[in-house]
C-alpha cells in the first residue's frame, strides 16, 4: 500500500495536502493569533502591520485567522456534500444495474433528467428559495451533482452482476439485496471513491461561489465571503481578497490531485496500461 502510494506522485502529494489541511482545521485556534469573529481597532492594517501576519480587513478582523477558520468551512462542505453525493449515486446506480429491466430504465431516465438541469442555476434557486445557512448548501450541493457518481456505480454493476461469484451466490441461494450490499456495491464503489473526492473540489468551489454571489451563511467564516468582501478593496487592501482566493486555489489542487491519484490506484484499466 505505502508502495504503491509513493510511486503515484499525484497520490502522494494530495495525501500530504489532506494531511496538512486536516491538520490547519484540527489546530485552528492553536494557530490562529485572533478570534476572526472578533472586530478589532486595527482596519485594513498592512501585511505585517501591527502583528497582523495578512493584514486586516475593513471590520478589523484578522485576515490569517480568517485563512485558517475558512479551512473549517470549505472542509466541512466537502465531505459532507460529496457524503450525501456519493451515498445518493450509489444506491440509485447500483440498484439500476444489478436490477436492469425496466427499473434501469427508469432510473436511468432520471439519472439523465438530473445531468441535463443547468446544477448551478438550481442550486441558487433552492438557496433562495430555502434560505442560504450552510447546512441548506451542504444539502442542496449534495442533492444535486449525485447523477455523475450513480453512472459509475450502474456501470459497475452492470459488469459485477455477471462475474462468477456472484452466479455462484445467487446459486447458494443469497437474495438480490443481499448480492447488492454484500457483492455489488462493495465490489464496484472505487471509482465512485475517486470521483467523490474530485466532486469535494468541486463543492468547495460551488460554496465559495455562492458567498461570493452573497447567498453564503453570514454566520461563518467563508473563503468566497472573504473575496466578496474584498472585492471593493482591490486597489486598496488587495490582501483581503487575494490570500483567500489562494486558499481555494491550493485546497481545490488537493482535492484534485487525491482524486485523480484514487483514480489511477483503483482504476485497473489505468493499471494495465501503466504496465504495459
């Protein structure tokens, strides 16, 4: 396993991303000097200027301790919406193509209907609809971008249900929702793994966007907030902006590069090819 981890740099380096991210969200108020919620007399201090390591914004928040408590959010949104994602795609392609017949059909006809609706413009119609609290984006974002993961699984399930020990348990007698959760899923859920976590990027993205667009929770600490809030000050106290939008741009490469390195170890066609 370590092996095989050190010889896809790709899988290597966003393993090591994780770590350090995990690291910033379970040390946070060990690393940040201030509470980001607290205003303070210092606005829109300099980089450096009165021990302020990113400066301040306009409200005297400490811009570094802003950085880190973001770190919180974007992660929280991740795994939770690519959770609600994965477990929705699961479930639906793999009853899709373990079952076929007409339950495929069906399913497989909503699958499309949901890859084909413009994801973004529906998730800002629900936040507006139901109120932008980040639980409400986490949901929305979960129950909307799931379509990609259940085509992998009714792929997948579609092959597993003709392997040879599957045959051989339905021959002993196993039920079909029994030969689902015990051989189909466990079996076919890799590739869904890989591109869940790309899709953590991609929700990570998806949240910022919104607070940028000012439908974010007011109440938390957000990346995309920041740089909306920083827009104004381009000219002025670009550090308000500009540090944020670093953050998303490394925590997205991370994300990325996990994914794509899960792809290339549970891929075999990958695999073969490397060999070859």
């Amino acid at each position: 396993m370590i092996e095989t981890i050190l010889n896809d740099k790709q899988l290597f380096f966003g393993i090591l991303g994780i770590i350090f991210l995990l690291s910033v969200v379970a040390l946070a108020p060990v690393i940040a000097p201030q509470n980001p919620y607290n205003y303070g007399p210092d606005i829109l201090n300099e980089i450096g200027e009165n021990g302020h390591l990113l400066g301040t914004n306009k409200m005297g928040q400490d811009i570094f301790s802003m950085i880190i408590y973001g770190a919180r959010t974007s992660l929280q949104v991740a795994v939770i919406s690519a959770l609600i994602s994965g477990l929705i795609g699961i479930i639906i392609g793999g009853i899709a193509g373990f079952f076929g017949g007409i339950v495929d059909e069906i399913l497989s006809e909503i699958i499309n209907v949901f890859m084909m609706l413009p994801t973004f413009f529906l998730i800002l119609l629900i936040i507006s609809l139901f109120g932008n609290s980040i639980y409400n984006v986490m949901i929305v974002i979960g129950l909307t971008t799931w379509p990609r993961n259940a085509k992998l699984m009714r792929g997948e399930a579609l092959s597993l249900r003709e392997r040879t020990f599957v045959k051989a348990a339905t021959a002993m007698g196993e039920n079909k929702p029994q030969l689902l959760f015990k051989y189909i899923i466990p079996n076919g859920i890799f590739p869904v793994i890989a591109n869940t976590t790309v899709g953590m990027a991609n929700a990570i993205l998806t949240e910022a966007s919104l607070s940028f667009l000012g439908l974010g929770d007011p109440n938390i600490i957000s990346w995309g907030q920041m740089i909306y809030e920083g827009k104004s000050y381009l000219t002025s106290a670009w550090w308000i902006a500009f540090f944020a939008g670093i953050a998303i741009v490394i925590t997205v490469t991370i994300f990325y590069l996990l994914g794509d390195g899960l792809n290339h170890v549970m891929n075999p066609k990958h695999s073969v090819g490397k060999g070859v």
